[in-house]
C-alpha cells in the first residue's frame, strides 16, 4: 500500500509539473511540482528528503499566500464552473485559482512524508 502511495503521488505531481509546461510562467511551477515529486519517487528507493520537503512546502506556502487574493476573487465570483473552461483575460481568478488548487493538492500528497502517516 506505501509503494502504491509513493507511486502514484509521485506520478501526480510529475503530471502537474509537466501540465505547468504550458502556462504563461511555467519555471515556478514546473520546478515546485517536479521537486515535489522527488520526494515520494525518493521513498520508492528508499531515500528520505526531509530538507528537501522543508524547501517545497515553502515554496508551496509562498505560492499560496501570492494567489490567495485571486482564488477569493474565484470564490465570490459565483462563477465556479469557469475553473474548468479556457482562461479569458476578464476573468484573471480563474488562473489564480487553479494555481491555489493545484498547491492544495501538492501540499496534500506531500503531508505524509513529514508527519510520517502510516499508509496500511
């Protein structure tokens, strides 16, 4: 069930990194997701990277702080299907909010490497 785990949230968040490949500022993202992977690709082979979860809950905490303001505007917008049609200039929130979303997820996927839940 661990090595599931491991697998999966590792492949997730690879995925999520390699969707960030297309967006307008793609190094940020692309380089939280992917680092993020590391860790549970780390516990594949046996590897714990508690520095390195340290780091990316930081940049996942710095990333939520920045797109917090635009996720509320998503949320009061009462426009809560727009999360999953094209992004439109007028509606900016959209973008904010499935970067808020995505940096749930991670942060998510990643709280077991620290608090070391048992996975059976």
């Amino acid at each position: 069930m661990k090595r599931a785990y491991h697998l999966v949230a590792a492949a997730l968040l690879l995925i999520m990194s390699i969707v960030q490949l297309n967006d307008p500022d793609p190094a940020y993202w692309v380089t939280v997701y992917a680092t993020a992977a590391v860790i549970p690709a780390g516990q594949l082979i046996g590897r714990k990277f508690a520095s390195l979860w340290i780091l990316v809950m930081g940049m996942i905490i710095a990333g939520l702080l920045i797109s917090l303001p635009g996720f509320w505007d998503y949320l009061t917008a009462d426009d809560y299907l727009s999360i999953t049609r094209e992004m439109l200039g007028d509606k900016p929130y959209v973008e904010y909010g499935r970067e808020f979303l995505g940096l749930v997820i991670a942060a998510f996927l990643l709280m077991p490497y620290r608090f070391r839940i048992n996975f059976s």
